[in-house]
C-alpha cells in the first residue's frame, strides 16, 4: 500500500493557521483581563477620592500600565533583482601525455619510459623482480604536456 506524499506548503499553512487562531485567543483573554483590571481600578480611584479629596498622586497611574501592543505587520521590502551571472571562461584544457612507469610493491614509480618503448619497460620490471625478489609492474602513467613559452 502506498502512501500519499505529503505536501508541505499545506502542512505550513495549517500550522501558520492555528498560530494565528492561538495568538487571537491570548490576545482577546488579554484584553478581558485588562478591562476587568480597569473596571476595578476604576471603583478604587472613585473610593480614593471620596476619602482623600486633595491628593493627585493616583492621576497617572492609567498611563503607567502598559497595555497590550499590537505587533506592527513588517512591509515586505522589493526583492533586488539577482545579477546575472558572468560567463567564466573555459577552464585552459592541458594537453597530456602518456608514458610508462615501473612501480614497486608500495607503488613508488622506480623508473620512468616514453610510449612507444612499453618493450623497455617490461623488461626492466621483470629484471628488477628477478634482482630483487619483490614484485615489479608496469603501468601508464599520464602527465602534462609542457609547452615552450615562446617570447
């Protein structure tokens, strides 16, 4: 039985939903809770005053509370255009050449032959395994081409 590929932009948009659902509950329980604490701020202010006529000590105390902000929704700034991208030159190819090389067992190159004497090298391999009772092969190696720099 197959599952069904989820898509991830709805998922997104029903997290972001219920966020906001979230965030408007806290904001409107909020909003109760500060107009009851007003409501018996007010009758407090009304008792103070009846006691004390002369003190206006308790006058700012509604502009110290801090009331709820509303977050301010950032403006989405244009998206700059992206450059275009330059067009890097090719990479210079380097010209190879190939050779052959004579290896030891811990493949050290012990000599070095041009192409065309494979011949020469495998004779060598052979003579140096025999000498030195330890196995020698041959193998190509390729290596750069150096050219002349002509002035």
């Amino acid at each position: 039985m197959a599952r069904r590929t989820l898509n991830r932009r709805d998922l997104r948009d029903q997290y972001e939903a219920s966020e906001r659902r979230k965030e408007d509950e806290n904001r409107d329980e909020d909003e109760e809770e500060v107009e009851e604490e007003e409501d018996g701020d007010e009758e407090e202010d009304e008792e103070d005053e009846d006691e004390s006529a002369g003190s206006d000590d308790d006058e700012g105390d509604e502009d110290d509370e801090d009331a709820p902000k509303k977050p301010k929704k950032k403006k989405k700034e244009p998206k700059e255009k992206p450059k275009p991208k330059s067009r890097s030159r090719a990479a210079k190819v380097v010209r190879m050449r190939m050779i052959w090389g004579v290896f030891n067992n811990s493949n050290n190159v012990v000599q070095k032959f041009d192409f065309p004497r494979r011949q020469d090298a495998e004779a060598m391999a052979a003579k140096l395994t025999a000498e030195k009772k330890s196995t020698h092969f041959v193998q190509g190696i390729k290596e750069p081409i150096e050219e002349k720099k002509e002035k």
